[in-house]
C-alpha cells in the first residue's frame, strides 16, 4: 500500500529566511505531501516566498496585518488535481477540496481563536457541509482548545467545565463521522504539542480531524516541539487504490563534489575490474555488471551517509520527547533544564544545516539572482503546477483515473504506436527507390562515416552533452561519466568496439524511459496529445551522439536544400521567405496555384526500420554505419512513466526515438525519398517561373506543398504519398491537411470536382499564421502575441525580481518569442503595435509605478548609461538586414527564395540592391514586398546610424536609377561581361581611368569612345569630385554600411552584433551636469564611459551594480522630491541639524551622519588598502578612483566595498543615525565570502586571493 503524508505545523511567524530554511528542511525529513501552516504571519504579498523547488503549489489565507496566516503547501510529486478552495480575510483559515491520488478530499487547515469562539467552528464546518459528501475531510491545525482536558493538558484539574467550542467540536464531530485519530489511536497515552512559558504547562491543543471511516487506514505522530512553540503533527494515510511506485533510482549529482565519495567509487571499481575483468568475459557484460555494481555502492554509500547524519539528530530527538513526557507528568528545576539543554544541542544542529542551506541559497542570489538562466527561469514558473496526468480515454472512449489504468493505456497505446504496422516487401521498396534519381555519398565521405568510432570522438560526444539533464533508466547522468572518465573510458571503449563488431547492443543498455510532455493547447485526456521524450543511457547517447557528429557534416551533400529542418547551416527562416515569395509571385501574375500543408501522424515515431535501411544503402552509406544505426535499432525496449509508474518493458519496432542525437537526421535520411519522388514526378505540377520549378518545403516532418493545376496534382499527391505509406509506415492525416488556395478560383473549382475532400483556409507553418493575404500577416501573428506578451507580464509583475531581472526577463522569455516573428516575417509592425509592446514593458520594469529612468536610457548600452533593456525597433531592423547580407552574399543555402526575388529586380542584380539610392521605390522590385521590407529596413537603419547612401565604391554602374541620363540608366554589356560592374573598376589611384587605361585593364574590346564619354558624364555629373583628385576616403562606404557588407550571412552572432550597431549612440545618458555641479568638477565622456563600465565590472552580483547604476541615476526618494510631489510640508533634511535642503547629493554626502559613516569608510579602506582613499564624493559617490595609487588588481574589490557602503546607507535610509561601520563589515564579510565560493566553484581560487587579500588579512575574516 502507497501512503501520503500530511504535515501540520504552527510555526508562530515564517517570515524570517533562517527560520523559514530551516521549518523546510525539517517538514522535507518528515516526508510532507501536504503541509499544513499556521501562523505564518506572511502577507498576501509574500505568499511567494513559501514555494521553493519541492511545494509549487501553494494556497494561503492572509490576514491584513502580520499576525495570524495559514497556508497549504502541495508537494511537486503529488496527482493533485484542485476542485474549490474556501479562504478566510481574517487569516484563519483555508479550506480546499481536491482530487489527490485518485480521491476527493476536502482538507481545511485552520488556526482557531486563542478565546471561547464556538461561532468561528460553526462557520468552518458550515463551510465543509456545502462540500461534497463524496470526499474525504480532514481537519488539521492549531485549534487553540483541547478536546480533553483530563488528558490533553497536563496538570489539569480532574473536573472541568466543558466549553462552548469544545461542545460544538464534538457535535459536529458526531454529525460528520469525525475522530481525533491520534487519540484514537492512544487512548491513555500523555502527549503534547504546546508548551505555554506563562502557565508552565502542555497541551495537546494541534491535532487532525477526519472520518472514522478511514482511521484504520492512517497512523499519527506528535513530533518534537522545536523551532517554533508548537510542535509537528504527522499524518500518514493508506490509499486503497494506489500500491506504492517502484523507486526509480537516479545519482545525486551532488556526491560528485565530495573527495570520500570519489576515492571510495574509484576504489570499488578498480577491484570490481581486478576482480572480474578476464579474456573470457565480454566487455559490455563487464560494462553493464560494473554500472550495477556502482549503483548498488553508491546507494549503500548515500544510505549510510544519511543514516549517519541523522543519527545524532534522531537521538536527541527521542531525548526531547522522553523528557518532555517525564517534566509534564513530574515537573522539576532539573528536568526543565535537562530538556532545554537538549533542544539547544538541536537547534544548533539544525542551525548548522540551516546554516549551510542559507549559503547554497546566498550564492544563488549572489550568482545567478536577476540574470537570464534557470534560476530566473523557475522563479517565473514557480506558480505553475505540476502537469499530473488526472484522467485519460481507453481506445473504447472510456475515460479512466486510475493511475495503474492510466499507465497500462499508455503502455498499450506506445506499444501499439511502436509497433510496425506494415511489413513492406523488400522488392517493393528496391523498386520504389530505384526509379528515383537519388544522390550518393562520395568514397571520402563513406570513409569517413566507416571508420572505427575513437576514444576522442567518443570523449567529445560526452564533453559536448548539457548539465542538468535527466538520466537514462540506468540513473547516471553525462556528469557522472564525465567526472570519471578517465576510469570508466578504458573499458567502455572496448565494449564500444565489441558492438561494433557484432552490430549487438544488449536490451538492458539499449532500453528508453518514455517520459510525457502535453504538447500546447491539447487535450489532456487522448494518449496522442503527448509528446514522447526518449531517455536514453548516457553511454548509448555517446556513441549516438559520436556518430551524429560525423553525419551533421555530410549530410548536407546527399539531402536537397529544400529540407532545413536539423541540417546544419540550414534554416527554418528559408522556407517562410521561400512561401512569401511564391504567394507574392503567384497573385501578381495571377497564377491558379495551392499551398497544401500536410498533417504527418507520430512521423518520427512510425519510421519503418526496413524502409529507414534501404534508403541508407540507396543513397550509399557504407556497411559499418549502416551496422553501427542497425544495432542502435536491433532490440531496443522502452517504459513509459506516468505519474510516478513506470510500466514494464515492451520492444520497439519502429521509429526513431526523441532524445536520441542521432534520430534528426536519420529522419530526414527517411523522409528524402518522399520529397525526391515529389520533384520527379512530373504530373505534380508545382509553381513554376522562368528559371525554376518550386514544390515542396521540409522542415523534418512539417512539409509544404507547392502546386499548379490543382486537381491533378492533389490527385498524384494522394496516390504517391499512398505508395510510400505502404511502404514506410509514414502517414498522413488528410483532415487535418490544409489546402491553402492563393488565388480566388485556384481550388474551388478542382474541389467540386474531386474525390478528396480538404479543409482550407489559412495554416500555420512552423509557429506562423499564414494567410493568403499577406497584408493579414501582421494581425494574424503579433497582435496575439502582444496579447500573451501582456499576460505574462502582468503574472510575473508581483514577482520579487529587481529591474536588472525584469529585463533579464525580458531578454529571456519575451524578446526569443518577439525575434522569432521578426525573423520569419517581414513585415513591419505598426506604429501602435510597437508603442502597446514598449508601453508595458515600461510598466513591468517600473512595477506599474511611474517610471524613475524611462525605457529610452534603459535600453542604451552598460557603457552609455542604460541597461541594455531591448529595443524592440532595432530588433525587427536587425532582423531584415539579415535577409540583406543574403542578397550580398548569395549562397546555395537561400537559392530557393533568392531567385524568386531577383526576377523582380528585373536587370539589377539582388546583391546591388543595398547600394542604391531610395529611388528603387520606383522601380518594379519594391512591388515585391519582401524586397520593399527589407529596403525599407535597411534605409531606416542608415538613417538611424546616420549613414548616408551616397556614391561609393561598392554602387553598381549599370541598370542603377542613381546614374541615369534622363531616366535612363546605363548598362554596356560588353563592359560588364568584362567585369566592369561597380564604381570601383572606373577608377585607378583615386582617379577616373583614362579610356585606354580601362578598355586595356579589362581587355574590352568591343567599346568606343561613345561609350566612355557618355559614361564618364553620367558618373561625373553624379560625383563632381570626380573631376579632381579624390581623397582615399571620399568614395568609401560609411563605416556601418562597410560592416554589413564584410558580415558573413552564415555567422550565427549577425543578429547581435547588427543590433549593437544601432544600439550604439556614443553618448552617455546619465544626470552628468547635476554631478559636476555637485562635486564642482567637469568630466569628459571617455571618463563617463569608465565609470559605467566600472558598475557592471566590480562584481558580478546584480544588486551591488544595480545599487550603483541607481546612486548614478540618482533615483532614491529624498525629502526634498517627496517636498516636490507634493507628499512632505517640507523640504529640510529632518536626519541632521543643518536644516539643509535634502537633495540627493545632501542625502547621500552632506548630511552629518552620513558625512561621518564617509570619513569612516575611507579611513578604513585606506588602512585595508595601505593607499590613500580620499575622503570625495567622487570616489565614494561616482565611484572616481583615478586620484589613487591603488594597483589596478584591487581596483574591482575597492570599488564592490563602496557600493556595499552605499547599500549601508540606502538600508538606513530612514534612519541615518543607524549607521555604523560593523553593518558595513559584516555585509562586506559576506560579500567577500560569496565572492570566494564563486571562485572555488569557477576554479579560480588563485584570482580571488589575489583580489580580495588585503581585505581578508585586515578584516581577520575566517574563510
């Protein structure tokens, strides 16, 4: 039987971290599913600081004032699934009815008035009557009465009165089948749960409520009273339905940081292989028995080292309670001091623990607090709840909550699903295949592909695989095979060679966890609505992983440029520009064509292995890889976990697994054939232009279909996607494929008169909307992700994430979803559109309250004076001039939508477009408008960088409006055959060529003078300069025109180093002139510019540089702003004597208490230093510390313990008085401390001494 339990703790106030810490990691010992909290004196507002990485789900009712609270505290692991919930306003209690582990329960957790109340009872069980009748209630919490005096307090008189509560408890006890279960259960047993210091005397006044009915389905236990004046209450229930799940055993990657955990692991298996290893043994029977024979020793090392912490705790613990027992029935001076000794030796146990946990959680917010990456990440998804699989459809349409059922239907629908579902004839496929005109790999790259897998190879695949992934079913994760490599390598490379030769990888090894996720805006209940992630073995993944990386780079040679789904240098980019085209091209010539879009059912997961095969031979591959893919596939197995329940095993049959390094690319290997036979086929007819013939786009599985004379085509499409699913296993869902009609009558007609019946209308490829129209594409694509964009921000607004983390927020969830549209679409967004993005961003990073520094500064760079928040302008601009360095520099990559595009360019060449004046918006290009947007894009950018197109030695000379002879442009085409193409090729040493010069550099020989002349006029009359001597630079492109030309379109950091161009004003956007007549000093901007790199360099914790970055600002709230927002009678600083106005520079220096703290610091700092730290506001203000002799390797550290001095003064900004240095020190003890645990975990120890060593020898800190 599975049990879970419940946990019910008054914690008498929870807003202190170390206490909070601390209750967790205790309540995390004793198992709670479901905690149970009062008096956690939180507010609404701080409800958030009660979910951690465990309890996700959390219910609270919040008393205005901080007194009182109750909250309810569901664990990750738990089927949970909510119905109702019931919340008291005055905090005292929370009822919730729920479906857990299959069950309704109606659970309230409550904290009774400390005063006879019987009407708050009345209104709790009033509440739980309008409950269902069907579930199952418990009632735990601090109750603040005893139902018992005779035995629940001790010392208690033998006759007492019974109270109104109490009566009222015992009635509704009795109306609904209720049972104080631990009395229950101990009759005449003496325990407690309070102690009041006031009467010297326990009570058990802390107990669970629930039907009689299932009491002999639960055991209870009073724990300890520690930490807080109550102690733990546990409940522990038996589920009827439910047998406890297998333990699926993973490593504690953790371990790996311990030295007696490495010796002991690498002492057991240098005597495991001393002991075992033999000619006669196969090496990857000694692999696998040696993984089990680790598992089996790090489990008994875990087990012990537990066991071991604990015990001491464990001890004392049993002591408490006995002497707790003891003084309640014999109270002494003794006993009382005994027990007290006993709970102090506890806390400071638990305080140790609390300690260290405290350290892991400062670090954290040290290192990783407001700044993109997974700790931010897990902060914004903290209110998620966990995606437990409440409810599924049996093949029949029966719907079933069984866990076990809902497991055994996923284990018979994968079955299925992997299960071949044709058994093609080889002749069938050899045939198929042989009427295709199909590449084949070059004898180097077979070679290549055969030869035997190295120990470099294999080292890399590890090296190159992500932390913090999920383990396979074997539980070690890439690192622990990366921390023992060099043990482990010797021997996994002989059984990597042993499978190479026999082409046989054992079940066991080659065995899959399926794990599940709930594919977007899908039905929960249907097996199909969930994506299958494969978990593969670390060591299956290597080998997999080692020969997808010598695939990835042949691979391109065999498989046609219009797939880009998982084929390096490829992209999903291509395929949208490539449709955009053709619905452009096709409506302007008004051409009857279809975009068909084709559903594929499970594509990846119904790969025939006999098909996958043939085409592997088809297209050349050489035996050895074709061995190495056909033992990957010979007898794999797989599980498929479901709630915590792992099914038994079953084969697999087909299919390509996700999560294996190497299933991409075999996929589109499969798929191939299908696209071949498509191009081939001549009854499909796709679109046609004068150069080309466009039909099909894949990206993996998604595919496209470009079609003329629909009625036939559709037909043959039909027929020949039939064939292949005969002989492949792939499929198609034909209603769900959607028919896209471009041109009013391209489909309707064909429709009525065929047999196969399409939905149409607009589709969505690769995350786009797609219309018809493409003037809807906008609308269609981002008003509804400003829609969501607004949602999130307004979910996370209330989160405690400072500005440097709202925008890292920003960066990391918000602007990838906003790039990803930039990129795919073309088109410019409104006005309006732009302005409703920037409008609540501004408001997300200001916390919906008026703006301190506006949007425009913050998204300037670090170095400027901002944030480097995004400009979301300058990213769709970015975005387009992508598409420009394309056109410069064309490769075969984007041939599919370059030629497209250059048909409207008429006799311009694409890649001289950028290059040309504005007057193009009158040449017949700009009516394509994918050309015309990205123009468009690239003017706006000139001008933004204040960029003049102008003349230069990159404009083409022929067919170009800006060298026009009365409107008509110049083109020889004798010159231009010779190479005479741009303005550079008519000049020589900065000067026009002569004729001679010219025609006998380009041997020309078919030119005249005619020519020349008419040609020197038109360009002079262009360039007046021309007629002089030019300077070297006066026909050179502007510096940022210069820069795109030279970016290579295949560079994946383009979109970034385009945006820092326009980013980059060379101004600094900070309050200077307020500065320098404060500090009475002018600075230059170079100066500036040092001081706000300084900000971001001294520390790489986000709250030091955003203290600075804000005194910078000067944004902090002083008397005399308050005087000026009308919130304050008067502007006098009311912190000193002076009777001085409070500006902000008085706030931060004049002011007395803080003049003084300053002459402390710099004193200090001197002596620290050994150099004289002037007592200035511009070293301990702007942070100025040019005037020193400080060695530049102190600099950083010097510049982190002012900002620390500045955070001093901001903590007692309301009382100046306050401050003193030993706050400072202990924060820069701190500091320092977490500054060393970086370098240690970062390996750069030697950095950090050097660094911080006169602050560590003068301060004595313990390190």
């Amino acid at each position: 039987m599975f049990k879970f339990n419940i946990v019910a703790w008054n914690v008498h106030g929870i807003r202190s971290q170390t206490k909070r810490v601390k209750i967790m990691d205790y309540v995390s010992k004793l198992k709670a599913d479901i905690l149970l909290l009062q008096e956690t004196h939180l507010l609404q507002s701080e409800e958030k600081c009660l979910s951690d990485s465990n309890y996700s789900i959390i219910f609270s009712s919040c008393y205005n004032s901080r007194q009182r609270g109750v909250s309810i505290l569901v664990h990750k692991r738990v089927p949970f699934t909510l119905n109702s919930t019931v919340t008291d306003s005055e905090g005292r209690y929370i009822i919730i009815q729920a479906t857990i582990f299959n069950k309704l329960y109606s659970i309230a957790n409550l904290y009774a008035p400390n005063n006879e109340d019987p009407a708050f009872f009345h209104t709790v069980f009033s509440h739980l009557a309008d409950l269902s009748a069907n579930s199952t209630t418990i009632i735990g919490g601090d109750f603040n009465i005893v139902l018992n005096p005779s035995v629940d307090r001790s010392n208690s008189p033998i006759h007492v009165k019974q109270s109104q509560s109490v009566k009222v408890i015992h009635d509704y006890m009795k109306d609904f089948g209720l049972d104080d279960v631990w009395r229950l259960k101990n009759p005449t047993k003496r325990d407690y749960t309070f102690f009041s210091a006031v009467h010297k005397t326990f009570s058990r006044i802390d107990f669970f409520l629930l039907n009689n009915s299932i009491a002999h389905k639960v055991t209870t236990k009073i724990h300890p009273i520690i930490i807080s004046d109550h102690a733990p209450i546990s409940l522990s229930l038996q589920t009827d339905s439910i047998p406890k799940p297998p333990q699926t055993w993973r490593l504690n990657i953790s371990l790996l940081k311990d030295p007696e955990f490495d010796r002991v692991i690498r002492s057991e298996w240098a005597d495991f292989l001393k002991n075992n290893d033999s000619d006669d043994l196969p090496p990857s029977l000694l692999w696998e028995t040696g993984k089990s024979v680790i598992r089996g020793k790090i489990i008994s090392y875990s087990s012990y080292k537990k066991k071991k912490d604990l015990q001491t705790e464990k001890e004392i613990e049993e002591k408490i309670k006995q002497l707790t027992e003891n003084y309640a029935i014999n109270p002494s001076d003794q006993l009382w001091s005994e027990l007290q000794n006993a709970k102090l030796n506890l806390d400071n146990i638990l305080s140790k623990k609390t300690e260290f946990l405290l350290q892991q959680l400062r670090y954290n917010d040290f290192e990783h607090n407001n700044k993109s990456g997974k700790f931010l990440a897990n902060q914004l998804q903290r209110n998620k709840e966990k995606s437990f699989i409440t409810a599924i459809q049996d093949p029949s349409g029966k719907y079933t909550q069984s866990p076990q059922k809902i497991n055994q239907t996923f284990y018979n629908y994968y079955q299925s699903l992997y299960s071949a579902a044709v058994n093609p004839n080889i002749e069938d496929i050899d045939n198929f295949l042989n009427n295709l005109n199909m590449p084949k790999l070059t004898s180097n790259y077979r070679d290549i592909l055969d030869a035997p897998l190295t120990m470099k190879e294999l080292q890399c695949a590890l090296d190159s695989m992500p932390a913090s992934k999920a383990p396979g079913p074997d539980g070690f994760p890439a690192e622990f095979l990366k921390h023992f490599w060099s043990m482990l390598a010797p021997l996994f490379f002989r059984t990597v060679t042993e499978i190479k030769n026999n082409g046989y990888i054992s079940p066991h090894m080659n065995t899959a966890a399926i794990k599940l996720l709930l594919k977007p805006d899908k039905d929960p209940t249907l097996p199909s609505s969930y994506r299958p992630l494969s978990l593969i073995n670390t060591d299956i993944k290597i080998i997999s992983k080692a020969l997808a990386s010598r695939l990835e780079k042949i691979i391109p040679s065999i498989i046609h440029s219009d797939q880009t789904g998982f084929i390096n240098g490829r992209h999903s980019t291509n395929n949208i520009r490539r449709l955009l085209n053709l619905i452009s091209l096709t409506q302007r010539h008004n051409k009857e064509a279809i975009v068909m879009s084709l559903d594929a059912e499970k594509a990846f997961d119904k790969v025939n292995w006999s098909f996958l095969f043939a085409v592997l031979h088809k297209f050349g591959f050489g035996e050895s890889f074709i061995q190495w893919v056909s033992a990957l596939y010979n007898s794999p197995k797989a599980t498929v976990t479901t709630n915590g329940i792992t099914s038994q095993s079953f084969s697999l049959q087909r299919g390509t697994r996700q999560g294996c390094p190497l299933s991409p690319l075999l996929f589109a290997i499969f798929i191939e054939p299908l696209a071949t036979a498509v191009r081939q086929n001549t009854d499909i007819k796709g679109i046609c232009t004068l150069e080309s013939e466009h039909k099909i786009n894949l990206y993996a599985d998604d595919i496209l279909l470009y079609l003329q004379e629909p009625k036939t085509s559709v037909k043959e499409v039909f027929n020949l996607i039939t064939t292949f699913s005969r002989l492949s296993d792939y499929s198609v869902n034909w209603s769900k494929s959607i028919i896209l009609p471009l041109t009013e009558n391209s489909w309707k007609p064909a429709a009525q008169n065929s047999h196969y019946s399409f939905p149409t209308g607009n589709i969505r490829y690769l995350g786009i909307n797609i219309s018809s129209k493409l003037s809807e594409l906008v609308h269609l694509n981002f008003t509804p992700l400003l829609d969501k964009v607004c949602d999130d921000l307004r979910r996370w607004n209330n989160l405690p994430i400072s500005l440097l983390g709202r925008i890292a927020t920003v960066k990391m969830k918000i602007l990838p979803k906003i790039n990803y549209l930039f990129s795919m679409i073309p088109f410019k967004p409104t006005s309006k559109w732009f302005q409703s993005l920037d409008s609540a961003i501004g408001k997300f990073y200001s916390k919906n309250k008026k703006a301190k520094i506006s949007l425009t500064t913050l998204q300037k760079n670090k170095s400027e004076g901002g944030l480097e928040a995004p400009n979301f302008m300058y990213y769709y601009l970015s975005n387009q001039i992508q598409y420009l360095t394309k056109w410069i520099h064309p490769h075969e990559e984007y041939n599919s939508w370059l030629e497209l595009e250059q048909l409207d360019c008429n006799q311009i060449k694409i890649s001289d477009l950028p290059f040309i004046s504005s007057a193009l918006k009158h040449h017949s290009c700009f009516k394509n408008p994918m050309i015309a947007s990205t123009l468009s894009a690239w003017w706006k950018a000139l001008e933004i960088t204040g960029s003049q197109l102008k003349p230069s030695i990159l404009s083409p000379i022929w067919h170009n409006p800006d060298f026009a002879n009365n409107k008509i442009a110049l083109y020889f085409s004798t010159w231009a055959e010779r190479g005479v193409t741009h303005l550079h090729h008519l000049l020589d040493d900065n000067t026009f060529r002569t004729y001679i010069n010219l025609f006998q550099t380009f041997e020309i020989k078919n030119g005249n003078f005619l020519q020349y002349l008419q040609v020197k006029k038109t360009i002079t009359s262009r360039i007046p300069s021309l007629h002089t001597t030019l300077q070297p630079t006066d026909l050179q492109p502007p510096e940022f025109v210069d820069y795109i030309v030279k970016l290579s379109p295949r560079n994946k950091k383009n979109l970034s180093k385009m945006y820092s161009l326009l980013s980059k004003t060379n101004s600094i956007h900070l309050p200077t002139q307020k500065w320098e007549k404060d500090v009475s000093k002018s600075f230059d901007s170079d100066f500036w510019t040092q001081i706000c790199e300084n900000t971001f360099k001294m520390t790489k914790n986000t709250n030091l540089q955003l203290i600075q970055f804000k005194v910078l600002h000067r944004t902090h709230i002083t008397q005399y702003k308050l005087y000026k927002m009308g919130f304050s009678r008067s502007d006098t600083c009311t912190q000193c004597t002076q009777n001085m106005t409070d500006t902000y520079f008085h706030a931060l220096w004049l002011c007395t208490p803080v003049y003084q703290f300053w002459v402390t610091i710099t004193q200090k700092l001197s002596n620290i230093l050994d150099c004289g730290i002037p007592h200035s506001p511009n070293v301990c203000l702007i942070g100025d510390l040019t005037q020193t002799a400080l060695p530049d390797i102190h600099i950083q550290p010097t510049l982190a313990a002012i900002a620390i001095a500045k955070k001093t003064i901001l903590v007692n900004w309301k009382d100046k008085k306050a401050l003193n240095i030993i706050h400072w020190l202990n924060l820069l003890t701190e500091h320092i401390s977490l500054e060393r645990i970086s370098a240690i975990r970062k390996n750069q120890l030697d950095s950090f001494k050097e660094k911080w060593s006169p602050f560590i020898k003068s301060i004595n800190i313990n390190l």
